[in-house]
C-alpha cells in the first residue's frame, strides 16, 4: 500500500452529550430566548432520533454527516431563524405540523382560538354533530385541521390566497389522518371561494400595521411569509372586509363567528362586528390567550332555534 492508498485518521467526533452542551453554551451566548429547548430540538432533528434518547445514550458518538449537518442548523439558528422553520414542523394543539417558508408558523396564542371554538360547541351540544367549519386565510391548515381532529363528525372548508400554503395545509390533513372527504381546500381571495352556510366561521387573517412590520423581531420578519402578516395600513383590512364578507355564510341563531386578533384590536374589531347586522344580533365576546392578552373576539348566537339549519 503506498501513501495515496492511506485513509487518513479520522478525528474522533464529540458525543451527543457534548455536542447539546456545546449548542447550548452558543445559543445562550448569542442570547436566544429557550438556547436549552432549541438545542435538543435541533441535536434530536439532525441525529434523526426522539428528545429523550439525547438523555438516554448521552455518550453515542456524532457521525461527521451528523457534525456537517448539526453546524448548518446552528448557523442557521444563530441569524435568528426559528427553530420550526429549520426542522420543518411546529407542534400546534398536540399536534405536529409542516411548515414551509409558504405559511405562518403557527403560533401557541392561536390554541386560545381552539379552546373557544371547542367551548362554544360543547356548550351548543353540538360536538357529535356534522357541523360545518369554514377557515379563512388557513395556511398550515393548523386550526381546521385540529377542530376537525377534536370533532370526528365535523367537516370543513379551508381557504387561502396562496397555493403554495394550500398544498402544505392538504400535506397536513394526509399526515393527521384527516380524511379527504372531511375537508375541501380552496384557493381565492377572503370569503370568496366559500359557498352556503356554516356553523363556526373562523379566521386568523394578517394583523400586522404595515408600518409595524419592520419592527417586529427578525424570526418573525424575515421567516414569515408577508402576505401572513400585512393587516393594512392600519391592520384591520381584513376585519373590515371579513365582517362582510362572512355575512352570507352565517345563520344567525347558529353560527359561532371568531377572529384572533392583535393584542390592541379587541375594541376596534368589537366595533367592526357590532356595525354589521349579524353582529348587532349576536353575543359578542373576547377571548384572553394564556399571557392575559385579548386574543379572539367571537360572536356568538343569542337564540338557537329548535328547526334551525344546522340542526341534525
Ligand atoms: C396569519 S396567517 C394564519 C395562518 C393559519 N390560519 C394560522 O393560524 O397559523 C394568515 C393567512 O392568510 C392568508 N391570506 C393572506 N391574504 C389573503 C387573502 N386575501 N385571502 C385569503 N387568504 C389570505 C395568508 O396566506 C396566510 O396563510
């Protein structure tokens, strides 16, 4: 064998302990908010393997693949790039979700939205029934598709402008289980692809001032897609708009309306719903997210009716 024939030594590589250990001493110095939990999502995506083997086999040894791939993901992670976004999924509701530079990443707050929709129909009795749910501005399909999982009997529409977010919402309802025949994917512009009436209309549509969008932190403006966030001039074009727009979809002795909404909007979309006819005859509440903020502002209807359209 002569020398060119000589595989060279391989540097022995760090172990999986050593390596979280390593990531979490960066991430906190560079001052990222959770360095521990982003460090083991991170470590745990790039070995291919579930959180709690990092713990388990602490002293496994990184393949240099592994090596090449882990720092790729830290660089990536330390230009302020959301952890989900790297990885490719969020977990929404106890539930993971795709995510693509396409969509939002579904954010915990939105799980307030979920909690109130779920209320309001145990409250109407309604859990067991083949409701119909309409979600505008859909994106990972993160909300219809967990009201669709929590409700076997419910099915739903999910709308979006963007097709690119469709796909990765359809992506979604294949992976969850959800059955095609549950759920009907429309791409178009606010309410116009809906037809007929439903039981729940819900939407988290952009909020965001335009000119608030430059400041916001950079996981979220350079991560999220603008068109998920651009509320307008003002943000509350869509509010204005979907207050409209859903009228025709709703029957009012039946139909639950919520948005979420910026932490400062309640007052303001409480007046939009209050200046439209069906919300002049519904009960308007606002839902708090865990932190205590206003995160939902839904109508609710006064007065089921024994032969309404939705009963079974
Ligand atoms: C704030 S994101 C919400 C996504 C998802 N529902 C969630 O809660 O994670 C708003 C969504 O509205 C969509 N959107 C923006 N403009 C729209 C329009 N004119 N018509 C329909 N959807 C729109 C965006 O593509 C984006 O997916």
């Amino acid at each position: 064998m002569n020398d060119a024939d000589k595989v060279p030594p391989q540097r022995p590589t760090m172990t999986w302990a050593n390596a979280l250990r390593d990531l979490v001493a960066r991430f906190a110095a560079a001052k990222l908010d959770t360095p521990d939990t982003d460090a083991r999502l991170l470590l745990a995506h790039c070995l291919g393997v579930e959180r709690l083997q990092l713990i388990q086999t602490p002293d496994a040894r990184l393949t240099p693949d592994q090596v090449t791939t882990l720092e790729t993901a830290a660089r990536r992670r330390l230009t302020r790039e959301p952890v989900s976004r790297i990885i490719g999924q969020r977990w929404f509701y106890g539930r993971p979700f795709v995510v693509t530079p396409a969509t939002l990443d579904p954010r915990p707050d939105s799980e307030t939205l979920i909690e109130a929709v779920l209320a309001q129909v145990r409250t109407a009795g309604l859990q067991s029934a083949p409701i119909r749910l309409l979600d505008i501005g859909t994106g990972t399909g993160c909300l219809l598709l967990t009201l669709l999982a929590e409700l076997p009997q419910a099915t739903g529409v999910g709308t979006d402008i963007s097709a690119a977010a469709l796909n990765v919402a359809r992506q979604n309802s294949q992976n969850l289980g959800i059955s095609a025949a549950r759920v009907d994917w429309r791409q178009g512009d606010r309410c116009a692809p809906a037809e007929g009436l439903f039981n729940v209309i819900l939407s988290n549509p952009p909020y965001i001032p335009r000119s608030e969008i430059e400041n916001l932190d950079a996981d979220v403006r350079f991560f999220d897609p603008i068109g998920a966030l651009d509320g307008g001039l003002d943000g509350l074009d869509f509010y204005r708009d979907l207050v409209v727009g859903v009228a025709k979809h709703i029957d009012t002795s039946e139909s639950y309306v919520i948005f979420e909404i910026g932490h400062d909007q309640a007052s303001e979309v409480v007046d939009l719903l209050r200046a439209t006819p069906w919300g002049q005859s519904a009960q308007v509440q606002i839902h708090r997210d865990l932190g205590g903020s206003p995160r939902c502002v839904a109508g609710v209807p006064r007065q089921p009716t024994p032969d309404s359209a939705f009963s079974e």
